[in-house]
C-alpha cells in the first residue's frame, strides 16, 4: 500500500490542472488501488477505499469535462 502511495503521490495534478489530466491521473490511481486491494489482503479494505475515492475524483473531473469547463485554453477540439 505504501508503495502504490509512493508512486501516486508525486504525479498526483494540481487542483488547476486540465479537468483531462486529472480525469486521466484518477483512472489509473483507482486502477493501481484496485489491484493493491487485490493482492494485499492485509490492506485490502483500505486500498478499496483508496480506489472508490479516486474514481469519485475522476468521475468529478470527467463531469467538469463534459461541461466544456475542463477545456485547455488554446485548445482545438475535433
């Protein structure tokens, strides 16, 4: 558990960030805590929170992108 913290903390973005990086950055810190949760039974209901808090944190910032306020400035859209 203390490892997958290790690894997150350091690229964990900024509040300010693009909503798509966070969205992004959440993802993949929800998947790493599910497969904690999944190996290290000692840790594992803590790492399935982990992983719920994250997703929650994506699903935020996913919304902010779907709103058009997650947009990079400068930005081109397809």
């Amino acid at each position: 558990m203390q490892e997958a913290h290790a690894y997150l903390g350091p690229r964990r973005p900024v509040e300010s960030a693009p909503a798509v990086e966070r969205v992004a950055f959440f993802r993949e810190s929800a998947r790493i805590y599910a497969a904690v949760a999944e190996v290290d039974r000692f840790h594992h209901h803590e790492a399935l929170y982990w992983a719920t808090r994250e997703r929650e944190h994506a699903q935020a910032a996913q919304l902010e992108l779907d709103r058009g306020k997650g947009v990079v400035p400068g930005a081109r859209h397809a």
